[in-house]
C-alpha cells in the first residue's frame, strides 16, 4: 500500500510539473502570437500609408504639373494627334525593333 502512495504520488508530481510546463509554454506562444499581430497591424499601417502616397504620386494633375514645369511640356492641339493601329506601328518598326522615320 505505501508503495502504491508513493507511486501515485510521483505520478501526480510528474503530472503537475506537465502542467506547469504546458502552461508555461502556452503563455510564450502567446506573447509570441501578440507580438506577431501587433507587427501585422504596424505592417498595415505603412501599407495603408504606401498606398496613399502612391496614389497621391501618381495623380494625373501632379503628372501633368511636373511634365509642364520640368520637362516643358504641353499638351498637343487635335489637329498634331495620329492615331496609328497596331499593324501600322509594326509596319512602321524596322527588324530592331526601331521606329522607322
């Protein structure tokens, strides 16, 4: 019988040593998870912020404004427009790959 009370209780020393460590382990996965989910929410944030500054950069207006005051550039009148099909462009392209004049 005492050998039976002693096994029985290292059984339930073993077994509490297994909780212990379990729960052990579960706290640090998840501070671990918390962590991961606040750079997952910093990583939204900048996406959020890329995109905003993307769209801003590739405002038709800022284009326009930049190709006017930089590269002086302004936008053709009708009558200097040509619209030219694809199998005219190929026509036009030479075996390099450059636009005939």
């Amino acid at each position: 019988m005492f050998k039976l009370n002693m096994f029985l209780t290292f059984v339930l020393v073993v077994c509490a040593l297994g909780v212990v460590t379990s729960q052990h382990k579960a706290r640090k996965l998840f501070m671990m998870l918390e962590n991961e989910k606040e750079i997952a929410q910093q990583i939204e944030v900048e996406w959020g912020r890329l995109q905003l500054e993307q769209s801003t950069l590739v405002m038709h207006g800022r284009i326009e404004k930049i190709a006017k005051e930089q590269l002086n550039m302004k936008v053709p009148i009708a009558t200097q427009v040509q619209i030219i099909s694809s199998e005219e462009a190929a026509d036009l392209q030479d075996m390099d790959g450059v636009f005939k004049p």
